[in-house]
C-alpha cells in the first residue's frame, strides 16, 4: 500500500522544492533523504566521578538533581 503526503517549500516567492513522506520514506524534490545515526545512550541510573572523567556522551534520559553538564543533566 503506498501512502504519500507532500509539502512545498518556499523562500520568499520562490518554490524551493517538495518534501514527501512515501511508503515511510522522506523524499526531497522525488529523491530519498539520508543521513546519519546517532548512538545515544541509555541510561542505567548510576552516577560516579569517574564515568564523568571516561568521556561520558550526552544523554536525553540522564536526570540527577542538582547536576548539569555533560554526564550529569544533559
């Protein structure tokens, strides 16, 4: 089943392009958007000094009260 839904795009009175979503897919003027993959984190509730000093990465699911910053809450 092919389900399709369009949107244009304009820059002033320029039509700049379509973006279409077809079949689960983003397509931009009828060719396929890719990009890249993120491996984010989950994260497993603990909190210790040296996780911070091992590079720890930012995480949308990381929350400790009264910390802010990287490896504490991003």
């Amino acid at each position: 089943m092919k389900y399709a839904t369009t949107t244009q795009t304009k820059v002033g009175n320029k039509e700049e392009g379509k973006f279409a979503i077809t079949d689960g897919h983003i397509t931009f003027n009828g060719k396929l958007i890719t990009g890249n993959r993120y491996a984010i984190p989950w994260w497993n509730g603990r909190t210790k000094d040296n996780f911070i000093q091992k590079g720890a990465k930012p995480a949308i699911t990381r929350f400790v009260p009264g910390r802010e910053g990287t490896g504490w809450t991003d």
